[in-house]
C-alpha cells in the first residue's frame, strides 16, 4: 500500500505502512501533529535512520483492533501495537487511558472482547498470567502483586519453583534468586526474607526478578521508576539496556518523559483506549507533540506563580524530632500559606518523618506543635481534629477503601471535619466530592465508582484529592504526584498552590527535584535521616539538590 502521505501525518505513519490506519483513523491525534511545527523537521531525519535499523527486527508482538469492556467503561477501543525483538517500546498515555488494561490483556489478566494478538507470529489467547509467562512474557505490574507473607526466594519461584521427583528444592531456588538479584545489582536483599520486611524499591527490584527467573523474550514494565529513587532508575536503565542488547524486548510505562529519552526507541500513544500515535521517535519528537497526542491539546507544563514571601502566621513546629534508625534531630516550621518542600532519597527518611509530624509514628523523642499547641505524640485523631491532613505515599495499603465508592473514600477521612461544618448530608458529600473530581480531572468523571476500577492516577488523585474538601488547614502530602499524567500534574500544582493561597500550609516531600524547586516556597534537603540544608527555593537549583543529596552515598563509598 502506497499511503499518500498528507502533510500533516508523521514521518512514522509514512515510512510505516502499518500504521497509517491507525493514524488516519485519529484526526485529532493529526491535528496535534499540526500544533509542532518546529522540531519535526530533524525528528523525521532521525527517524528514517532510526526506522531503518527497526526494519532488520523481528516483529515479537503485534496487536490489531483490540477491544476491552468493563462495565460501563471502553478500557481499550481498537488498539494497534506492533513491538520489536530488543526495543525498549514506550507505552504513553493520560491516566485512564488504557495502558494497564492493554498489558493486562497481553499478560492473560483480562481476555480482550474481539481484536487479535498475535505473539511470535501466531494469534494467540492466554488463559491466565502463567499461559503468558510460559509463553515468554513476564509482567511487572503498577501495583507489584506480590505474596506479602512469602519470601522473597518463595515469589521470585512462585507457580515455577524448581523441582525433582516432584520435591521443591528451595536451596536452589534461594540459590538462583540471590544470583538474579546480583544480577539486578541488588545481592543485598535477603532471598529469606519476607517480602512485607522490604521497603517499595525493595519490592520492586523482586518483581524484576521475578520476571527475569522466566526466560522471557519481553518483558513488561508498568511504571516502574514510580516508586524508585534518583539512582535507582539508572539502575534500573542499565539491566534494561543489558536484557535489550540480548534481543529482548521492554514495552515501558512512564510518565515521566524525561525517561523516555533516555531508555526508549519507539513511542506508542493511547487516548481514550485508541491508539493515536504508533512508531514515534522516543528521543526526537517534541514533548508539546507527545503531550497533544496524549491529551489532544498543549499544556504547558508549567508550575503556578509563587506569591512574595508575606509575614505568615506560623502553622506547624517540629523541634528535635527523632526516631531511631529513620531521622535524627529534625527541626522545622511550616507557615499558613507556606509550601515547604522536602527533597531527598528513597530511604532517606523522609516519610517517616511525615507519618510522625501527623501521628502515624510515634517518636522517640521531639515535639510536635500545631497552632501554638503540642500534639499528643502518635495520635492521628488529634492531628485530624486539629485540622492536618495527609495523603501517604501508598495508596493502595495506606489510603483506600478500594471497593467503596470514590465519594465515600473522599469524604470519609474529613467526615468529622464536615459534619462540625455542619453539612452532613449524603448529597452535599457528594457534589462537593464531585466537584473535586472535576478540580483534579478524575476520569471516569463519576464519583459513585469503586476505587478498585480507577487506573492508578486516578486512584491517587483520590488519595490527594479527600484533603481539598474543606476544613483542612495543614496538608502532608508524600509523593502527591506519583503515577500522575502531565496534564493532571499541572492541575494538581495549581491546586495545591490555591489552597496554599487560601491560608493553608502545605509539607511536601517528592522524590522529583524539579517538583520540589517547582512549587515549593522553602526547600529543606534531608539525607540519611538528616535536614542538612534549607532554603528558599528560588535560592537552590537542581544541581545543588541532587549534590547534597548525593554527598551522603558518596562518602559512604569512600568509607568502604
Ligand atoms: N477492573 C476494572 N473494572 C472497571 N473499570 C476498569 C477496570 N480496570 C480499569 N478500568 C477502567 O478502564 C480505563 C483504563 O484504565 P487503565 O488502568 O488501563 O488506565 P491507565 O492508562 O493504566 O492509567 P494510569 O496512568 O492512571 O495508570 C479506566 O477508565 C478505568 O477506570
Ligand atoms: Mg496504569
């Protein structure tokens, strides 16, 4: 098929027979296209190169018109995919826009309604996960699925523990588990351990090794950086680079795009679960063109204006707070009005340190004053009555009723709060949670949904979004933004910055410097459990965050 090619198609669409029905079938995914006239010009270049190389791979993986329904929901409506042997394919999309579903539909979770997929040459429908794993294909899920209870070596096997005359040998598999982990630059996790024992990143790294104990010939990863730190993503690109050299194909979920220069080859974009973009340039296409696929319009992503720094009434006091082996002697003031941003490592004690300001922990010594007045140490009722809020880091465990209703997962953490405001009625409860939902752009937009069928951005909005509903007039906000599309993202900064104009103050902690120096008025930089600096946030750039953030680990090698 000679596609004549119209202007406004991507180089990819035209070198790319394949694909020029998925992207005719999108005109507003074109219309984008039109929006980014510059950068175009050297993008096609490098992608014919690019394109070329491609062409010498196998095709692993091809999707044609898949369709998934839940109730009420088109998750994917005619989705076209086409994954190369040693690629690493990102996968992009606002939240809710069929990503998990697709790779759960390849990974034998769901069964797709009608479309085919066909893997190694042939159509294929796998019964379940093992089908899918037994076939090739290993899965790292956004919400890591593993047995809390079993060790780290009983996961790593599970389903495919190895065996002699029908014995399981688990010093083998121990064996093999701390080999993969080596591997995975990690031979310090325990293969005996309980997974519950280990922090997120932890957890993580055993689900890659999971994944890796298949010989699988690709491999999936769903959002994988969100809960891993500066260096650990670099770690977590060198195995990718190392399973990729070998022929072996990364289909990769993120919304950071700054990742997706740096790892991926291809982009696919999903909108609404359709395909609007396939074969993009991961290095060379313009962000404001990924961003208008995505979303169908351009955002700047951009963060709101910080006000002058006026005379605040001070809100919070924390004064010599310490917990043994978390954080040690942390002073420091939040200011109604005030965004204070805590930059650090994973692992530097940072939520800790939120969950003890808040009454989650207790502390070992230290105090903590709201208002003038000392809070009772490890009591969260007397923190919520006194008006603090928190959303955790995560959500899944820490934060939500995953079978209610996402009106009732908003309102119920403020109930006492908004029954003192004196409205208590089911239908003001819901329109304000309503109105929230529309704030922070909830998809679906309906609010009487169980959380459990949310995609995970819009799971955290909820989690974020419960704190906005009046009455809360100190905010602790942990990784507020994780797994959060762009175009959310700027709509979360700016309400946040709203409510710190209205008079509330604000404790952040993110693992993006950028989002710390972006929003935050004050910065305080933690490392190993230390605030070893604060200043505005105008006064401090990335480079010098990331040095004292760093400075720790590096005398700590020098030290070994
Ligand atoms: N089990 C389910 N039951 C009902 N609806 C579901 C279920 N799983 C997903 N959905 C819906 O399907 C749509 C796609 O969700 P999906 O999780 O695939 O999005 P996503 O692209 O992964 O988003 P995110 O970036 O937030 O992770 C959403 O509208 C979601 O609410
Ligand atoms: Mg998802």
């Amino acid at each position: 098929m000679t596609a004549a090619p119209k202007p406004e198609e991507t180089a990819a669409a035209k070198g790319e027979p394949e694909e020029t029905a998925a992207a005719k079938g999108e005109p507003d995914g074109t219309a984008a296209a039109k929006g980014e006239p510059d950068g175009t010009g050297s993008a096609k270049g490098r992608l014919n190169e690019d394109a070329a190389v491609k062409k010498q791979a196998e095709v692993v993986l091809r999707l044609t018109d898949v369709v998934k329904t839940f109730p009420g929901v088109k998750a994917l409506d005619g989705v076209q995919l086409e994954v190369r042997a040693g690629e690493v394919h990102c996968l992009l999309g606002q939240n809710g826009a069929g990503k998990s579903t697709l790779i759960k539909v390849l990974s034998g979770v769901h069964r797709p309604d009608s479309g085919t997929v066909e893997w190694l040459g042939d159509p294929v429908a796998f019964a379940d996960p093992q089908a899918a794993m037994n076939a090739g294909i290993a899965t790292i899920y956004q919400e890591l699925d593993l047995v809390e209870d079993l060790t780290v070596a009983e996961n790593v096997f599970l389903g495919h523990e190895p065996r002699r005359a029908g014995f399981v040998r688990r010093k083998q598999a121990v064996a093999r588990t701390s080999e993969i982990l080596g591997r995975l630059g990690h031979g310090e996790i325990p293969p005996r351990r309980p997974v519950h024992k280990l922090q997120a990143a932890a957890k993580q790294i055993v689900s890659m090794a999971r994944a890796l104990s298949h010989d699988a010939r690709l491999l999936i990863m769903d959002e994988p950086s969100a809960v891993l730190a500066h260096d650990e993503v670099e770690n977590l690109f060198r195995i990718i680079r190392e399973l990729t050299a070998q022929g072996i194909a990364v289909v990769y979920i993120s919304h950071r795009l700054e990742e997706i220069r740096v790892i991926g080859d291809r982009v696919t974009v999903l909108k609404d679960g359709r395909t609007t973009a396939a074969d993009l340039p991961a290095a060379a296409t313009p962000t404001g063109e990924l961003v208008s696929r995505m979303t169908g319009r351009t955002i700047e992503y951009v963060f709101p204006p910080r006000p002058e720094p006026a005379d605040r009434e001070e809100l919070l006091r924390v004064t010599g707070l310490s917990r043994s082996g978390e954080f040690t002697d942390v002073s420091l003031t939040v200011a109604a009005g005030e965004i204070v941003g805590i930059a650090g490592l994973v692992g530097s004690g940072r939520s800790e340190l939120l969950e003890t300001v808040y009454g989650a922990r207790r502390p070992d010594s230290g105090t903590v004053e709201f208002d003038g007045r000392g809070l009772r140490p490890g009591d969260v009722g007397s923190a919520v009555r006194a008006g603090m809020g928190m959303a955790p880091e995560e959500r899944k465990s820490q934060a939500l009723l995953l079978g209610e209703p996402v009106h009732r997962n908003m309102t119920l953490a403020t109930f006492t709060r908004i029954a003192r405001f004196g409205f208590t009625s089911a239908r003001r409860e819901r329109a304000e949670a309503e109105r929230i939902a529309e704030s922070l752009e909830l998809r679906p937009r309906d609010v009487s949904r169980p959380v459990r069928t949310l995609s995970g951005g819009n799971q955290q909005k909820v989690v974020v979004g419960r704190w906005l509903l009046g009455g809360t007039r100190l905010l602790l906000l942990d990784e507020p933004t994780r797994g959060v599309d762009v175009g959310a993202r700027a709509e979360l900064y700016r309400v946040i910055r709203d409510l710190a104009a209205e008079g509330v103050g604000v404790l952040l902690v993110s693992s993006e410097v950028p989002e710390v120096l972006g929003l935050a008025d004050r910065v305080l930089v933690m490392r190993e459990g230390r605030v070893v600096h604060t200043a505005p946030a105008k006064q401090i750039d990335e480079d010098a965050v990331l040095d004292l953030v760093m400075a720790g680990s590096l005398l700590e090698g020098a030290a070994l």
